[in-house]
C-alpha cells in the first residue's frame, strides 16, 4: 500500500497527470503478482520501467513515503497484539526508540506528545504475540532494553482489527 504525503514547491505540484493515474491504480494496494508493477502498467497502458522510475521519484521527493505490506496479525495467529507506551526522558527518546523499533517482535514505533497529568507516555511500540503471555514477555524485552531511560509504562491490548488504510486520493487538485 502506498502512503502518501503530496509537497508543494512554489505552489506547483510536483505531479503530472501520469503520477495521479499511478497513485490512483496502486493507493489500494498493489496486485498480489509476481511482477506488480509491470501488471499495473499494463493497466494503464505504460511502460513498466517508467511506472517503476516515477513510483522511485515520488519515493524521492517525498510523495510516497513508503511501500510496504500490511499483515492481517490475526490472520496469521497473532490475537495478543498490544500497543506498549513508555514514559522515558525527552532527550533519550529518539535513541531509545530506535532501538526499541529495530526489534524484530516490533511492527512500529513511534514519538507522541504526553498529555500530563493524565497520559505520561511519549514513546509507542506495537508489540505482537501469540498471546497477552507473550505480548507481556515482550514487553519486559523492552523494559529491560530500556533499563533506567524507562520511568514507566503499560500496554493497550487490541480488542478489534480496525480498517487499516493510507491517505487516499480522490481528484487532483
């Protein structure tokens, strides 16, 4: 599924017309094929390696922020899914998150702004197991890695799968 996050330069777009046809045919997610850009620019009646070479420049200016693939977790057996949120010190938390990210149980991790008196916690980590046992396995994993920088946390356990999808562009501005 692609992302997208369209810049302005000079209030150009930065887009032509073949881009928002591309961004239309892939927005929903690409074809499961063995070659899904090629299948795409046989439906749009272009050549593969330009659908390919523009997918790469929206990439590089920005428009697109990522490709990846969106896993159904329960689908694949994992119902203990919880969202762990840690309290650790501003000036740490860039670099504890990425470590905590680079975990391979981790599917993302991310910095919010606390909401005290309330909500203490700035740093997010999706953790997936099997179980509630294991997401809470995993969860000590983090703590431990985290050691003295972590102040405090808990964990927010999915109780639903909810619609996961990107921005989704309709017309062209």
């Amino acid at each position: 599924m692609s992302e997208l996050n369209i810049k302005y330069d000079n209030d150009a777009l930065l887009l032509d017309d073949v881009d928002y046809r591309i961004i239309h045919a892939t927005q929903k997610g690409l074809p499961r094929t063995p070659q899904p850009y090629h299948f795409i620019a046989s439906e749009l009646e272009l050549d593969a390696g330009d659908v390919m070479q523009r997918i790469q420049r929206m990439q590089d200016i920005g428009v697109i922020r990522r490709i990846g693939a969106v896993p159904n977790h329960y689908a694949l057996g994992f119902h203990g899914n919880g969202m762990t949120v840690w309290d650790v010190p501003d000036e740490y938390a860039h670099d504890v998150g990425a470590q905590v990210g680079a975990l391979d149980f981790v599917s993302h991790c991310y910095l919010r702004p606390r909401h005290l008196p309330d909500w203490p916690y700035n740093l997010f980590a999706m953790v997936h197991g099997r179980d509630r046992d294991e997401v809470n396995a995993k969860m000590e994993n983090i703590s431990e890695l985290l050691g003295s920088q972590c102040r405090g946390h808990s964990v927010l356990y999915s109780s639903r799968i909810l619609k996961k999808t990107g921005l989704r562009i309709t017309e062209r501005r």
